[in-house]
C-alpha cells in the first residue's frame, strides 16, 4: 500500500516536472547549436549521467 502510494507521488512529481519545462532552450553543441525543449536536455543529461556512472563503477569493480 506504501509503495502504492509512492509510485503515484512520484509520477505526479515527475508529470508536473515534464509539464512545467517544455520551453524551448538553445543547446550548443561541440560543432554548431540547436534549440531543444528543456525536459528532453534534462532526461538526456540524467541518461548521460546514470550510463556513466554504470560504466564507471564497473570498471572500478575489475580493478578489484
């Protein structure tokens, strides 16, 4: 029931997350630049960031 109920926080949170940046920002890019709403850099970079940190913390798991 507890968990229940925290899924549908957390999907609340995260829709009105969604809703609440759908502005369109200018992204610049190594070679050029582009123009992309806000939600989509920020699940690219959350994306971004947990692939390397699971890259990371497997290479550091070989080294043991």
């Amino acid at each position: 029931m507890a968990r229940s109920g925290a899924l549908v926080v957390l999907a609340i949170l995260v829709t009105l997350f969604a809703v609440l940046n759908v502005k369109d920002v200018k992204v610049d890019w190594i070679f050029g630049s582009g123009r992309a709403p806000l939600i989509i850099v920020i699940v690219i970079s959350l994306l971004l960031g947990i692939v390397i940190t699971h890259f990371a913390n497997r290479l550091a798991r070989k080294r043991r």
